[in-house]
C-alpha cells in the first residue's frame, strides 16, 4: 500500500509538472505568472518534502491536483482573461456569460470557491492525523482554516499590489472593477469549504458506526477547573 501510494503521488506530480510546464510557455503576462505561481512553487516544495514524513491520502493529493491545475491555468492567462467563455462557445456554440448573465470573468470566482471545496478535506486529514481532532472539531477547524487563509490570501494579494503596482499589481490583484471582490472571493471559498465538510460529515454519518458519541464528546468539557490566571498561578506554584 505504502509503495502504490508513493506510486500514485508520482503520477500525480508528473501529472502536474507536464500541465504546469506546458502553461509555463508563453503566458499572458510573465511578471504576473511569476508572482501567481510563488506561493503555488512554495506550496508544492512542501508537499513533496513532507510525503515521507505525512503522506496524504490519495483523495486528498487528487483534491490538491485538480486544484492547483486550476491554479496554473488562471496563471497562465490571468485569472481575468481565462478565455472559458470562448472555450464553452467553441464546445456548444452557446455563450456561458451571456446563458448565466455574467458581467466579468468569472473564472476566479470559480477558483476562489473550489480552493474551499477541494482543500478542505486535505485541511481535515492533516488535523486528524496531527493535532488529533475529533467529532465537531474535526469538521468545524478545517472550515475555519480555509476561511482564515483565504482572508490571508486576499492580505497577500492587497500587499502585492500595493509593492509592485501598475499594470502588475492590477492583474495580480484581478478586481476587475468590483470594489467587493475580495469579500465575495472569501465568501466563496467559505461557502466551498462548508459544502466540502457537509459532504464529508454526510458520508461519516452513513459509515461511521458511532458518529453520535464522537460528536458528543468533542463536546464534553476535558479540563473542568479554569485557565486563565488560575492556570498562571499553578504554572508559578509548580515552579517554585
């Protein structure tokens, strides 16, 4: 098992370094490829460092796959000028923006709700296997991961914009006009990662055989006396 899930997390970075290379020729915009792709090289680098010491399942790396593919095509054109709109007219004949009344390019959107949807479950694995959550817990901290990154994101992104300015910092930023962008970017990737934790808290509910009392007692209390400056005053008495 452990060699065919090694195996499977060296298709998939094949898989990826093919797609990724491939986007790599020829972007829209190089400085601003070069500065979407920094975290994804970051992001990458840490995965494959840390697959001995914490492999993922294989649901989880196909989760980060498909995402960060997403990710390399929105670097590749800009996440504003993803051409999907003449990719679906190609495939049907029939325009996506005008069939759903879209005024802008969605396509950021799209990535900024499948970041939640599609890393949540990665976010849950780790938090079971290391801070060794259980019940409520192992469902509500992944979600509030995804939320509070995302809003980091936009920080990052704000931050970028602000350093490098210009034409750079404006596709980078990637507003395209709407002064609430970054609070429905975080909206969406909320609302993907609280539909990934419903789907996983619904297949638990059908498999898991005591679903019910983990869920309980995440919520017991542990410790009954208090922290606070009661635990400081216990931390000094030890001490002494």
């Amino acid at each position: 098992m452990l060699f065919s899930r090694r195996r499977y997390l060296t298709g998939l970075a094949v898989a990826f370094a093919a797609v990724w290379g491939l986007l790599a020729v020829s972007p829209y915009d190089r400085s601003d490829w070069a500065l979407e792709n920094f975290l994804s090289v970051v992001f990458v680098v840490y995965l494959l460092s840390t697959a001995r010491a914490l492999p993922l399942s294989r649901v989880s790396y196909s989760l980060i796959f498909l995402f960060m593919c997403l990710h390399s095509v929105g670097a590749h054109y800009t996440y504003a000028l993803v051409p999907y709109d003449d990719w679906a007219r190609e495939l049907t004949g029939a325009s996506l923006d005008d069939a759903l009344g879209f005024q802008r390019n969605h396509f950021d959107r799209l990535v900024h709700f499948l970041y939640g949807l599609l890393l949540v479950y990665p976010i849950r694995e780790i938090f079971i296997r290391v801070a060794v959550v259980r019940g409520f817990w192992s469902y509500f901290l992944p979600v509030d991961v995804a939320m509070s990154t995302s809003m980091l994101f936009e920080l990052f992104e704000w931050a970028a914009a602000e350093v490098f300015g210009g034409d750079l910092g404006a596709a980078y930023l990637g507003t395209q006009g709407d002064i609430w962008d970054a609070h429905k970017d975080m909206a969406l990737a909320s609302t993907g990662a609280l539909i990934g934790m419903t789907i996983t808290a619904g297949l638990n509910i059908w498999l898991q055989r005591d679903f019910a009392k983990e869920w309980l007692d995440s919520l017991t209390v542990k410790i009954r006396e208090p922290l606070g400056e009661d635990e400081i005053a216990r931390m000094l008495r030890d001490r002494d």
